[in-house]
C-alpha cells in the first residue's frame, strides 16, 4: 500500500510484491492504487480550490473532473462504490 503525506510524498507503491501472478488480480490491485492516488488528488485540488480564483479556480475545476472521472472509472472497474 502506498502513503501519501504532501504533495510528491510516495512510499511503497513501487517497493510493493505482486500479490498474485494472476494478470486479473493485479489489474484489481493496480485499478484499486489508482483510484486510491486519485482519491488524493482529489482532496488536494478541492484545498487548492478553496483558495484560488480566476484563471486558476478554472483550471482547478477542469483538473477536478478530470480526476474525478478516472476516479470514477477506476472503482467501477474493481466493482467499488462510486462516490466513497
């Protein structure tokens, strides 16, 4: 499982065993990081938007839904809620 602390901060996502040589099984557990990396972005870009204006607020909006599609896409795929 990978731990995000700041912006940039990763640790473990590449360090991590394959669980399974079962090419489903990793698609899941990589869909599952994804979403979970998304999950951060997500949080980050709603701080950043809280405080931004103009141009920026614009870019953050187009970043969020962005974010949040894939984000969308990725839980769909391992069978998660979506919206959690």
């Amino acid at each position: 499982m990978s731990q995000v602390g700041r912006p940039g901060d990763i640790a473990g996502a590449a360090d991590a065993a394959p669980e399974s040589q079962n090419p489903e099984r990793d698609l899941a557990g990589a869909l599952h990081e994804v979403s979970n990396a998304l999950t951060v972005v997500l949080g980050w870009l709603d701080n950043a938007r809280a405080n931004a204006d103009g141009a920026a607020l614009e870019a953050i909006e187009v970043a969020r839904a962005h974010a949040g599609l894939g984000h969308a896409i990725a839980r769909r795929a391992v069978g998660a809620p979506i919206g959690d």
